[in-house]
C-alpha cells in the first residue's frame, strides 16, 4: 500500500478523529456517510465523508502523535467522559467474562485486539462488536520492539493485524495500539496508511503483572475525566483484573463519571 501524502492524513484523521465511523462509534459522535470497501475485505465497511484535519483552527493531536486523553480527539467527548481500553485480547476465558462484566454494568469499551488471537478465535470478536464495543488493531504478534523492526515487518504487523479484524468482524479499526507503547514516527505514517490513529493511554494500573485486586482498584480509582484506561483482556490470568473492574466501574460512575468508547 503506497504512503499517503499530508492532505490524504489529514483528510482520513478528520474522519476518524471525529469517530464518525457508523456502527463503531460512541454515542456522542453518531454521524451518518457513504460505503467504502477496506482493502481485502469482502465486506464494504461504512465510513463518513472526511472533514479537515483542524478543529477550531488547530490541528488534531493525533495527527501528530499517540493521543493519550479524550481532550485529543475532536468533536471531543463529554466533559466529564473517560474511556477503558482493554488490550491483548481476545482470549478464550477471560474475554468472555469481560464482555459480561461490561454487560452487566452498562459499559462500553475499546478491546485492542491481537492479529493472531483474531484468527484463533473468530466468534469472540464478533461477539465484541455485536455488543457495541469498539475494536482497535494491536498488531499481528504483540513485538513489544515494534519500532526496532524492518519496514517491512512493521507494515505486517499492522496491517496484517487491520485486515484479520475487519476480515472476520467487518468492522474496520480506525485505531491502532502499539505493542507496550513503544512509538516512532515510522509507526504512526504506516497506521496513518491504514486510516487508523495512534492511541495511547493516561492510566495504567499494570494489570499485566498482577500486582493484586486492591493495587489495580487503587490505580484505576485515580482516573480523571478525559483519562483513557488500559487494563488487560489477555495475556494470562485476568480475575484481579476483573474483580477490580467491578469496584472501579461504579465507582466512577459515583462520582459522575461516563464511559465512552474511542
């Protein structure tokens, strides 16, 4: 796939930053557009007629960088919104009892998902977007040196990581999550050929390590409005995560909290 040149970004992240996607995107940015057919995808994939890359006379943080906070993206969330994203996914026991976590506490949420767990279990993400949650591209294989990798398998991962996605649940990504935050500019231009942007997080409770339900409530709890969180689907055992999940989940929303999905 050839490079886009700065008009063609621009014109694709004032689509995706607006979350103008049909299906995928959160309540607050329902937008309504024409049809366009992903590359190597049998299904067409409803999209937005693009808008500029400026909101207000500036021009969108993730044109430049991972976005870390919903301030980043435009139109922007509402004021008092923060947004889960749940990676590594999916996984044949715990994402299932995500999904009903979710479910049951009226949730919705960004999985970012890896290319190979995609194509090993098919059902589970439909399942994920059946439910209204959006899905982010997290590579093929999870390289956490993805920066350190040739060019070539750099555009493999991520793309090949987009196109199992939108393959198997017709929904194409428009985010994309690099492997243990690991970034460079190489990153975000083939994403950017993928109509994908850059997302980061503001929270991390390094759920990964298993560092116990109470470490992982405490650090969630510290979240503010405008936070994205990153929590873990996959990867290993996930019930501290899960069990932290439904304290923090009302929690928040106690304090007036709303949950979006990028």
């Amino acid at each position: 796939m050839r490079k886009l040149d700065r008009r063609q970004v621009l014109w694709t992240f004032g689509a995706a930053g607006a979350g103008l996607v049909a299906g995928g995107a959160p309540e607050f940015l329902r937008g309504t557009g024409a049809p366009k057919t992903v590359h190597h995808v049998r299904r067409s994939v409803p999209t937005s007629r693009p808008d500029p890359g400026y909101a207000h006379g500036r021009p969108l943080q993730a044109l430049r960088r991972p976005i870390h906070s919903l301030h980043d993206l435009q139109p922007a969330a509402p004021p008092n919104a923060v947004a889960l994203t749940i990676d590594d996914g999916p996984h044949p026991v715990w994402t299932p009892k995500m999904l009903d976590l979710l479910a049951e506490l009226d949730v919705p949420a960004t999985f970012s998902l890896i290319g190979v767990q995609v194509t090993e279990y098919p059902q589970l993400v439909r399942r994920i977007v059946a439910a209204g949650h959006q899905v982010s591209d997290h590579t093929v294989t999870h390289p956490l040196n993805l920066p350190a990798l040739t060019d070539a398998r750099v555009r493999e991962e991520i793309g090949g990581g987009h196109d199992r996605i939108a393959q198997i649940s017709g929904v194409a990504p428009k985010f994309f999550r690099s492997p243990g935050g690991a970034w460079s500019q190489r990153i975000i231009d083939v994403a950017a050929e993928h109509s994908m942007i850059c997302i980061d997080w503001q929270v991390d409770p390094r759920d990964w390590a298993r560092p116990g339900t109470t470490t992982i409530t405490d650090r969630l709890l510290r979240a503010q409005a405008g936070d994205i969180l990153l929590c873990h689907d996959g990867g290993g055992d996930r019930s501290e995560t899960i069990r932290a999940l439904r304290t923090v989940i009302p929690a928040l929303k106690q304090r007036g909290l709303t949950f979006v999905a990028l």
